[in-house]
C-alpha cells in the first residue's frame, strides 16, 4: 500500500497540525511520523488508519489508488 504524500500534507495543513501535533494525535513515535511524511517509512494498516483519523479523513483519501 502506497500513500499520497501530497495528499496527507494537504489534509495536515487544513487541520492546522504540526507534525508534532499529529505524532501526540497518532501516539505513534515522531521517528515514525517523519519516515511516512518523508516516504521513507510504507507504513501498516493500522499506521494508515491511525493519521487518517489523527487527520480527520477518510483512509480512502491518502491511499494512492493504482490505476
């Protein structure tokens, strides 16, 4: 599963959060956050599932769909 990192940094701006705002909102570790954010790190489901709520999204909208 591959992430869209534009996506989840559009989608953190609009919910004004900082990365440390959202490594407190996932409880995951700031390490971890910075990786995805960085695409160094393809994170778990759960991981997905954690900024998808962290960010008030839908999982659907950060998930890169294959065409």
């Amino acid at each position: 599963m591959e992430l869209d990192l534009h996506k989840i940094k559009i989608a953190q701006a609009k919910a004004c959060l900082s990365v440390n705002e959202l490594v407190e909102k996932t409880g995951l570790g700031r390490a971890t956050v910075s990786k995805i954010l960085n695409g160094v790190n393809n994170p778990s489901i759960k991981t997905v599932g954690l900024l998808a709520k962290a960010l008030n999204i839908d999982v659907s909208e950060i998930i890169k769909v294959e065409k």
